[in-house]
C-alpha cells in the first residue's frame, strides 16, 4: 500500500507579485488540497485494516476502482456489470405485480372487485451472489450500500410514467421488538431514498406491526400468506391521513426483498382495509387511489 501526498510547492511559498485576493485563493485551494490529502490518508489506512471487496463476489476491489462512483464503489466492474436488473418498473404487468395484486384480492375476498392496479418493481432478482446486497444491509449494517442501491432504485422508478405520481412512501414495519433488537429497520433506510429520489413524502409512522410473526424465510406461499394475515395495521396517524384532506392517491410500500408478496400485501390491506379508502378503490372513478411496492431485490418465479 502505497501512502503518497502531493503538495504543490505553492502551498508553502509566498509568490513575489501576487494582490491580496490571489493569495486568499491559493491558501484556499492550499487547505482544500490538505484535507483531501488527510482523507485520502485515512482511506488508505482503513483499506489497510479493512480492505475493500466486492459485496458480491469478494473480489477485491483494486486501485483502479478507487474514486469511482455508483455500483463500482461497492461492486467489482464485472458484478457491476453483470447485475441482474428486473426492469419491472417498465412492465405495468409482471410476476412481481400479478402476485401482489393477486393477495390483495384474496384479502378482500372474492365477492369484492379489487379494481385499481398496484404496480410492482424490484432493482434485482434475488439471486447468486446479488443476495449478499440486501443481506449486507440487513443484518451487517451496511448503510453506505443501502443507501446507494435504494437510490438507484428511486432513479428508475424516476424514469417509468407508473411511478412518477407517488405522493407517500412507507416502509413495511418491523415489530417494535425486532426493532429494538436490530437497533434499524431496513425497509426505511430504503423507502427514504426512494422518497427523496421521487420527492414524495416518506412516513414511517402510519402502519405498524400489530404482532410479532415468524421469520418467513423457511416458510411456503400459503405459509407466509396466512403468517402475516392482519399483522399490520393503521396508527392514529395513518388513519388521520386518510381521512384528511391531503389523503394521499398514490401510496408505494419499500421493503427489502420481495419473495411471494405476502408480507406487502398483508402491509397494503392495513390502508386498504379502511372503509373510506376501501369504497374509493372499489368505486375507482374519477378519483383512482393506488397502493403499488418497491423493493431492492425480488425472487425469481
Ligand atoms: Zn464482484
């Protein structure tokens, strides 16, 4: 490891001629120069104690990645390159949407018609070595990552015409418990990118988790279905917001990963459930209300 600064030797030397603005620009530009020069000391000395791998495949990640910005921070440039992008934020239909749509309904019960169509989009699949992105988040508190992917998230659902009117964006909640346990949840660290990549409000006090439930890892699809069933529900805070005047028409649920769905279902019926709310979706018309879901990764199916 090699630890190099450079000075210019102006940093030190008083030029002959120079007018007094001059010289207030050059030590300027001199201590900008000193504290990138003390940054770049500290990174080599934490690359030294902590070397820097790709999230992915552990590669390590080289000199010629320094100073790079976006994946490449976090990624090799071959997992950059090979990231397994869902593209669902362009599919107003997909696996992602039909399942999620699919639960709703069955949670209302098949007498009601469920009308308006919650969108769904995933970054990545959930998949080989691009499971250890929503893992580092999760449980090795890798924020600096989370927060990177959750916002390149954002970004494309930026750039799809299905996403551009969300005007609330909540994180499915994790038990109080779970919580304190963890000390995070990660579902918020990434609704909040989402929110301010959208600039919609991000809220993560109108649904919580009203008990505690299974971890759904192990568990199949009716399994996980009937585990979160009424899970969820409404704060006096989420209740108030539906019933006021600035009730949102657009609401978008941010997890972390997006297996069968039920676990946002079950987070969308808490709103969908409401009565008011409920009649605006049956009765769509001229003031459509929508509950669609974002997540950094989803399985394949
Ligand atoms: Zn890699």
């Amino acid at each position: 490891m090699l630890l190099r600064i450079d000075r210019s030797p102006q940093d030190s030397v008083d030029l002959p001629g120079k007018s007094p603005i001059i010289r207030k620009v050059s030590s300027a530009t001199s201590s900008v120069e000193q504290v990138s020069a003390k940054a770049a000391v500290f990174k080599s000395v934490a690359d030294l104690l902590m070397p820097r791998v790709c999230l992915v495949c552990g590669a390590m990640l080289g000199d010629g990645e320094e100073g790079n910005c976006g994946a490449e921070r976090f990624l090799c440039r071959r997992c950059t390159s090979d990231i397994p992008f869902t593209r669902f934020w362009k599919l107003r239909d997909n696996p992602m949407s039909r399942s999620f749509n699919d639960l709703i309904q069955k949670g209302m019960g098949e007498d009601v018609r469920y009308v308006p169509y919650g969108y769904a989009a995933a970054l990545y699949f959930y998949k080989d070595g691009f499971r250890e992105i929503s893992k580092a988040l999760k449980y090795r508190r890798h924020f600096a990552a989370g927060r990177l992917f959750s916002a390149m998230l954002g970004d494309k659902l930026l750039e799809s015409p299905l996403f551009r009117d969300v005007d609330l964006v909540v994180p499915v909640p994790l038990h109080w418990t779970r919580k304190l346990r963890r000390g995070y949840n990660q579902a918020e660290v990434i609704a909040k990118e989402v929110a301010k990549r959208l600039k919609a409000p991000f809220c993560a006090g109108y649904v919580k988790r009203s008990r505690i439930t299974h971890s759904q890892t192990k568990l199949g699809s009716e399994e996980r279905a009937h585990n979160v069933t009424d899970a969820f529900s409404l704060t006096a805070k989420g209740r108030a917001i539906l019933r006021g005047p600035c009730t949102p028409k657009h609401i978008l649920i941010c997890d972390d990963v997006f297996t069968t769905g039920a676990t946002a279902a079950a987070c969308a019926l808490a709103f969908i459930n409401v009565p008011a709310w409920q009649a605006a979706l049956i009765h769509a018309g001229h003031s459509v209300r929508r509950i669609s879901v974002a997540t950094l990764a989803a399985v394949e199916r």
